[in-house]
C-alpha cells in the first residue's frame, strides 16, 4: 500500500500481464503530474488461439473409463512471462541510474509474479506497492488513484 504521497521524480510502474506503463512524477506528493517514460505492450491471444491440440484424455485403469485433461493456459503463461520481462526492465533501467525511487502498481497475481523475479536492486528501490488493475485508466486517473 502507499503509505505517503509520492515524491518528485519518483517512477510509477503501472502494470498487468500485457501491458506496462512507465510513468515519472513531475509533481510533487500533493500535485502530482505523471509524465509517460515508456509504454510496453505483449500481443497474447486467449488461449483458445494459441492452442495446437485439443486437450488430452487419460484412462483410469481397467475398465473404459477415460477422464479429460485440463489444456495448458497459454495466455495466463504470456503473461507471467511478460511480468518477468518488465523486472528485466526495471533491472536494467535501476542499474543505469534511471530511477531513485518505484512505486509499483499490478494486479495481485502479476504483482507476485513479479517480485518473484525483480532484482535487489530493484526491491531496494520500491517505495510502494498497489495490487490494482490501473493500467486501461488515463494518465490523470491514475495520478488522482494514487493521490487519494
């Protein structure tokens, strides 16, 4: 959660598993006025598209009984790769002197995949954290959001 308002040239990370926003406070924690850094997007098409076969069958032993078995979510898989990736960034972006300070802002689920794979560096550097899907609102919804 974010305890405080968020600092002058603090770097917002805005987040789901296909899209990312890097944004920068330009403001300060009582006005602030988020600026676009960087936009990533992942082209990942539901899984009905992705998939090659249809989903295979076991049998229970003995007797003709077969039961189903679940199909791989190829789309869910997209998007934890994606949250990887953008730990990657941030890596990156952290080790080249970029950014002081991160907020991050995910849904729950990429935000855990996330963590999984962000670097020391990078958790050194997070001054918070909002599981919430922000990621579809415009640049002043998001600042409003996090200002509240």
């Amino acid at each position: 959660m974010l305890d405080k308002p968020i600092d002058y040239k603090t770097w917002i990370l805005v987040a789901d598993g296909e899209k990312a926003l890097f944004l920068e406070n330009m403001g300060d924690g009582e006005l602030p006025n988020f600026e676009i850094r960087r936009i990533e997007e992942q082209d990942n098409p539901p899984s009905r598209e992705q998939g090659a076969n249809v989903p295979g069958r076991m049998s229970d032993g003995g007797t003709a009984h077969r039961s189903a078995v679940e199909d791989t979510d190829w789309h869910e898989l997209g998007k934890e790769r994606f949250a990887a990736e953008i730990a990657e960034m941030l890596y990156k972006m952290a080790h080249r002197g970029r950014f002081e300070k991160l907020v991050v802002v995910a849904p729950p689920k990429i935000l855990g995949e996330m963590r999984q794979h962000l670097h020391k560096e990078v958790q050194s550097k997070i001054v918070g954290e909002l599981a919430k899907d922000l990621t579809n609102h415009p640049v002043d919804q998001i600042e409003k959001v996090l200002a509240a």
